[in-house]
C-alpha cells in the first residue's frame, strides 16, 4: 500500500520514514505532487492541525495519508510555543531563530522551573474518510544554551528526562526510541494494520 507522508519539512520526513522502515508502506514523498499547495496550520490543537493535514492530502492524492503535528510546550511560559512551534519567531523564521527566541524569554527562569514536554499527534487518513489517530510524549528540560547539532527545530535545547545530552546530541535510534514522535508512531503502527486491513 501506498501512503503519503504529509509534510515539507525534510527532517520530520526522514524520520518518520525510518520509523516506518519496516513497514508494509511504500511511502510517497509530499512533493511529488503538485495539486497540495499550502495547507494552514489554523487549528487549535495539534491534533485539529494534524487531521486538516491528512485529510487534505488524503483527498487531494487519492493516498493514505499520514500528517503529524508536533511542538514544544513549556511550562514556564504556559505551554507556549505549543501549536505555534513552528512559527514562533515569525511565519517565516528558521528553527536556530524560533529556539534563541525561546531561550531569550527563559533567560532568568531557574533550572528547577525549566520543564517542559514535546507532544505529537499522528493521523492516519485514508480517502474513503476512514482515519486512526496516535499521540506520544517525551518530557524533559529547556538547556540555558543549544548543544548538539543532529535533529531539528528546539532538539538543541531540550534535554530528554534520564539524560544530560540534548536531543540534538543524540543518535537517530536514541531519538526515536525515547521521542514523542517515536512513542505516536509506535501507537499509530498497531493502528494503521487495522486501517490496512479493513
């Protein structure tokens, strides 16, 4: 079976194939199509933004669609970046701008005030309307400057709980066994063999 993996951003692309490696998916890439265009994150909720994204491109490719949506929500500022990770030092910013903003607002929060969690909502969607969803994850602490240099978005600055090295220190197989992407794509697998099969 064929599915498209809804998403342009290359790092959670490659990732969520390896997560995928072993499965019984021929995963499509989103730019091979050219009919998507861009489709609005507006929802409230990482699961609303996740659901519009599959179901859009779902519908639009006539594939299962798989779309994530994921962010960093940090308690020191009330669960913000949250759905706005992406974009929160602009709609247009890079992941260094998005984590020194971040960093910038923490400057004088103490190291017991630092927590925070990366959450992600999978959905699976296929064009007959028929979807599961899965959602993961991974608890930790904001650093007070980035280290490491794999991974993407605030993996710099975000130290998994039971470790002293960032995200962004980490080897591929370390991150996706303790990462919330991991954790959701773990769920949404026993998930998708259900929606595979009926």
């Amino acid at each position: 079976m064929k599915a498209v993996i809804a998403t342009k951003n290359r790092g959670k692309l490659k990732e969520l194939q390896n997560l995928l490696a072993d499965f019984d998916l021929q995963i499509v890439p989103l730019d091979q199509f050219d009919n998507i265009g861009e489709i609005e994150e507006d929802g409230v909720t990482f699961f609303d933004n996740a659901m519009k994204k599959a179901r859009t491109v779902a519908e639009r490719t006539g594939l299962m669609a798989i779309a994530d949506d994921s962010g960093l929500e940090v308690e020191a500022l009330n669960g913000r970046p949250g759905v706005f990770s992406a974009r929160y030092a602009g709609e247009k910013a890079s992941d260094q701008e998005n984590y020194l903003k971040l960093l910038q607002e923490m400057k004088d929060v103490p190291d017991d005030k630092r927590d925070a969690q990366f959450r992600c909502v999978i959905v699976a969607y296929r064009p007959d309307g028929k979807w599961v969803s899965a959602e993961g994850i991974c608890r930790g602490r904001i650093t007070h400057a980035p280290k490491g240099n794999q991974g993407f978005g605030y993996d710099p600055i975000f130290i998994p709980e039971g470790d002293s090295r960032t995200m962004a220190q980490l080897t591929q197989e370390e991150k996706n066994r303790i990462s919330h992407r991991g954790k959701a794509l773990l769920e949404l697998r026993e998930k998708i063999k259900q929606l595979m099969g009926n």
